[in-house]
C-alpha cells in the first residue's frame, strides 16, 4: 500500500477512538504481573559506560522554548554532552522501592502506563572519547551498545533524500517504538502511544540540546528500510519513527546501503506471550516511505503546508511573566523533578502561569513538516480568566473564549470517567485536521501530526514543572471532545490531551 493512499490512517484513527473503536477488544484484560521486559538487552555485547551527565545550568523556560540554530561554523557535542542528552531524553532519572514489588524505575519523559516501549539508537562519526559507530542506548546501564562499527551517517542522509541537516551533522539520534511492549496493555491503540511517548522524549532532546547550543532538527520524512536495516531491526516487533540530527560541521564518508548487512545479533525476548499485532505493523507499513525519492517529495511538501487558524474576533491577549518574574531552575532540575500528577487539588493556576506556558511551548519545533497543530483549553480554575472552553491563536498569543461556564464535569467525562481532567486547572487538547493533512501528505501526515502535537505537549509538560505545579497526560473519549468544542473544531480530530494543576499533596496529623 503506497503512503498516498491515506485511506489506511483515517481507517485507523478510526478504528482505535474510545469507547468503541472496532479494531479494539473491550473484552481485554491486562495486569501488571503481564508487564514485558523494559528495556532491550543484547545478550552478546558489552556496555561502554557514559561519562559522568554534566548539568548546563541553563534556564528550563529558556531552553524549552529556545531552539540552537546553524551558527555557520562547527558545532560538535563532546562525549559528555551526548551523554547528558541522552540521559535526559530516556535515561533513568528517580527509582522508588515499595515494599513486596521491588524497585520501580522511573524515566526522564513521561509514558503511557510506564512501559517505555521507546528505545534511542546513536549514529555517529568519530567524537573525541567515542569511535564512529551506530550505537544502541541502555538506561539501566547509563551505557552505549556498540551494534556497528563504523561511520554510517550516510545511510540516514541518503534515506531521508539528501535532508540538509543530516549532510554534516557529527551525530543523530533515531527513536524506535517497541510494539508489543505498549500494545499488551493498550492494543492497537499503541501505535497512537508510539507518538506520543517518543514525543514527550524528544521535547527533552530538543530542551537539552537547545541548554547545549547544539542545533537540532527533527527528521519524520525518510525511506524507513534502510533505517531499519541499520540498526538491524524486526520490523514486526520495533521500528523506526523519527531522526534528529544533532551538531553541525562534520561530513560523513559515503556508505553505500548495500553494504549494510544483517547482523543476526542475539536479543533477549521481552516476553515469552510477545505476538504480532497486524494492525499495528498495517499502519506502520502504510505510512512509510519507500525510497529517498518519495522522502524528498514529501519532505518538500510538509515543509511548505501548514494549517493555521483564522485570526479570532475577540482575542484574550497573554500576560506572559517577564524574565525576571520566570523561576531559573535549570532545565536538568526539572526533567529530575517530572513525574506525572496522579491527583490535583483543584487549586488554581494564574493566567500569567497559563500565558507563560502557551507562549513558551507553542513556538514551534525544528522540524521537516510545519504546525500541524490547533491548541483548544478547558480552563476550570485560572486567577484572571473566565471558566469556560477557548481555543489557542498562537501568532496573535491570544485565547478566544468559545463557551463560558463552569466544565469540570465534562472534562472528567471527556478523559474517561477520569478525576484527574475534572480536578486540573486546565486541560489542553492538540486538535488537527487529520483530512486535510493526510489529504496533502499521506499516511506519512498521520505520524507527523501526532508527533507535533505530542512534542509539543512535551513542552507544556517541561514548562508546568518549571513554574512548580504538575501535568499529566491523558486519554480521551475521541468524538466527545470535538463535539464540546463544535462548532468551532468540526471536522477536527483529537492528537493528545495534557492536564495541568496544582498537584494534591496530603496533609500530616500530628
């Protein structure tokens, strides 16, 4: 199925919307004693420790919402920053051990039900502590899994159609999704979660290369086969879903693809019940690219379509804080400090927090495709703002208020039945027009739109911790939601839901 046919991605959407998506089984049952293995072990292959994660220093505001451009000369990572790139991406940042289950672990980005089916693979040339090779990152280990010895930056170059980016970048870094380790709880609907869980990372990526001054870019348009094949992936169980390329001003030595062999290597099964999900490997396979050529094609295309909201009639200008009103934890400080809320308070967040908030995440990702993305809020208790459903004009940095009135109720009822969405000071939906996008870019324009919503939602996860209260992400019941927006958001379709509030903190007795 070729990735113009988009039919296969709206079938999809489709399929896999709450409560009665007919590729899902109601009937299914998961418990955490099911739980795969977290995390890939190669079983022949040693580790090569990481430096010591040096801290930046830099501002969490500043480096969220501030994006390292080409500065026209050299600018290579050392082994130290990769290595605290890395570790704040998907490394393990808090372990809590609760009595009879152990030691739980828990990772720098957020992930949907804490699975953290999202590996990260490095493709470098040679950096000054660290041989050009392709490697493979292990958090548990804080350590490089070397599965390719050699400088193969080419590859990637040449699968994405000659991307400027990836010509001279020193290294890159690719995020794959692990299906059955998220599908075994939540079926075909992982694949939803592969976006959105390799988003809220890659939002830390860009933070900490952005704290760094290492330019970034994010890459979602290349040939998936030769990506595949590097880093020597069955792609009925992983595959790959995004590149970044990181630095600028080292050329790679040409590699032809043929030359990529199977390496066979030796993996430890993540569970003895793993099966293949067709649905999942369906869209997978649908929404990929075939060659450089048709990556080039659609790269040129998402780069010059985007999807803009008309100017509101009545806009609610923001009221961001000023610099000097901003905390300046750095941005290390609050990746440590992340962890999604399990209850709100119902206490209040100010329309400065919220203007702050929406300012610093929405300015855009460096990326091979443009917003794609529409923010709509329910705003339950904001100092400052009315209550009542909005919708976010992010070239103006105005709300325009849709309905006013008191939407606790239906926002609990919008995610599932859940406290969390009612009790939360506000709740921010990422809506697309999913035919529109796919209309011009195919199935591809599904992966794409998906994970700029959730990359930003990354960013409105960062920023909330930053200004000291919580956020979490959530599901949602899909046509509900643009039913309680209509008719502002008809014909629209719902990427990802993230509540923010003040988190619920219990009182001692004395």
């Amino acid at each position: 199925m070729k990735n113009s046919d988009y039919q296969a991605a709206l079938r999809y959407h489709e399929g896999t919307k709450h409560p009665n998506g007919f590729l899902m089984n109601r009937a299914h049952f998961y418990s955490p004693e099911l739980e795969p293995l977290k995390e890939k072990r190669y079983l022949d292959l040693e580790p090569i420790p990481l430096p010591d994660v040096p801290e930046s220093g830099i501002p969490a505001l500043e480096a969220i919402s501030a994006d390292t451009l080409d500065a026209g000369h050299p600018v290579i990572p050392s082994f130290e920053t990769l290595a605290s790139i890395l570790n704040y991406s998907a490394g393990i940042t808090k372990k809590i051990s609760y009595p009879g289950h152990g030691t739980v672990y828990f990772r720098a980005a957020a992930c949907t039900g804490a699975l953290y089916h999202i590996e990260l693979y490095l493709v470098c040339g040679n950096l000054q502590g660290l041989q050009a090779g392709v490697y493979h990152y292990n958090p548990f280990e804080h350590a490089l899994i070397l599965i390719r010895q050699g400088d193969f930056r080419n590859i990637p170059f040449q699968a994405s159609g000659n991307e400027p980016s990836l010509e001279n970048a020193p290294a890159l870094l690719v995020y794959t999704d692990v299906f059955w380790r998220n599908a075994v709880k939540y079926q075909a609907r992982e694949y939803r979660h592969a976006f959105w869980d390799s988003g809220t990372i890659i939002a830390n990526t860009l933070s900490e290369a952005s704290a760094w001054k290492i330019p970034a870019r994010l890459i979602t348009g290349f040939a998936d086969d030769p990506i595949n094949h590097l880093l020597d992936l069955n792609v009925e169980h992983e595959a790959a879903l995004a590149l970044l390329s990181l630095g600028t001003g080292s050329g790679s030595v040409p590699i032809p693809a043929s030359d990529i062999t199977p390496l066979n290597l030796r993996v430890q099964p993540i569970d003895e019940r793993e099966v293949v999900f067709p649905v999942i490997t369906e869209i997978h396979t649908a929404s990929s690219l075939a060659n450089p050529e048709e990556a080039r094609a659609w790269r040129e295309k998402a780069s010059s379509i985007s999807f803009e909201l008309p100017s509101p009639t009545k806009p609610i200008p923001l009221d961001p804080l000023g610099n000097e009103q901003e905390p300046h934890d750095s941005i290390e400080k609050v990746i440590r400090r992340c962890g999604s809320s399990r209850r709100f308070s119902q206490h209040p967040i100010s329309f400065q927090q919220l203007s702050t908030i929406l300012v610093r995440s929405t300015r855009g990702i460096p990326a091979d495709f443009l917003r794609l993305y529409r923010p709509y809020l329910i705003a339950n208790q904001v100092e400052g703002l009315d209550s009542g459903t909005y919708v976010y004009h992010h070239a103006e940095e105005a709300l325009e208020l849709l309905e006013r009135g008191n939407l606790r109720y239906q926002a609990g009822q919008l995610a599932l039945g859940q406290a969390l969405a009612a009790d939360a000071a506000v709740n921010i939906y990422f809506l697309a027009d999913l035919q529109a996008i796919l209309g011009a870019l195919g199935s591809r324009g599904y992966r794409a739109a998906q994970l700029d919503a959730a990359v930003t939602a990354g960013k409105v996860y960062l920023c909330a911790y930053a200004l000291g209260f919580g956020a979490t992400g959530l599901t949602f019941y899909d046509d509900a939601v643009i039913h309680l927006f209509s008719p502002h958001a008809e014909g629209l379709s719902v990427m990802f839901l993230i509540a923010l509030g003040v988190p619920f903190r219990k009182r001692g007795i004395s």
